[in-house]
C-alpha cells in the first residue's frame, strides 16, 4: 500500500518549536493564549502572516502546549478571551 507524503511547509528543526513555548510561558507575566505565542513566533521566524500559514503555526503550538500539558510541565488556566477571539484554550 503507498501513502502520499505531502511536503511540511515552514518546518522547525527537532524541539525549536518546545523550546520556543517554554521559553515564551516562562518570560509570561500572566496566562498565554495559543494565538499570543503563535504570533511571537511568526515574528521570530519572519514568516509571512496569510491566513493559511497562521492556522498551520497555531496548531503546531496547540499540539505542543497540549503535550506538555499531558506530560505535567505546564497547566491550563482555562480559556481566555483575546478581543474578537472567542474560546481560545492555553
């Protein structure tokens, strides 16, 4: 059976992106949201903001913060509302 491989469009080395969440949460005055730490890190990177690449970095940041929440490093403190953003999880 052949599986399609599709290309990684704006691929981070191993554990950049880990790294960048701890270090981001560990400089944190206050909660986060996905959203805060997702567009410090289109900043870092100096990526071009479209949409498409916003939602592909966003949920590559969820699946990291929801990682170290399984793994006990960091908890959530619920959900946070950011102006027009409803419902976005930490």
């Amino acid at each position: 059976m052949y599986v399609t491989r599709y290309v990684t469009k704006r691929r981070a080395k191993k554990g950049t992106v880990g790294k960048f969440v701890l270090d981001y949460l560990r400089t944190a005055t206050g909660p986060v949201a996905s959203r805060q730490i997702t567009e410090a890190w289109i900043a870092k990177r100096g990526l071009n903001a479209d949409e498409p690449t916003f939602v592909i970095i966003r949920k590559r940041i969820g699946a990291c913060l929801t990682k170290f929440k399984i793994q006990g490093v960091i908890v959530s403190a619920g959900i946070i509302r950011l102006g027009s953003v409803p419902n976005v999880q930490v």
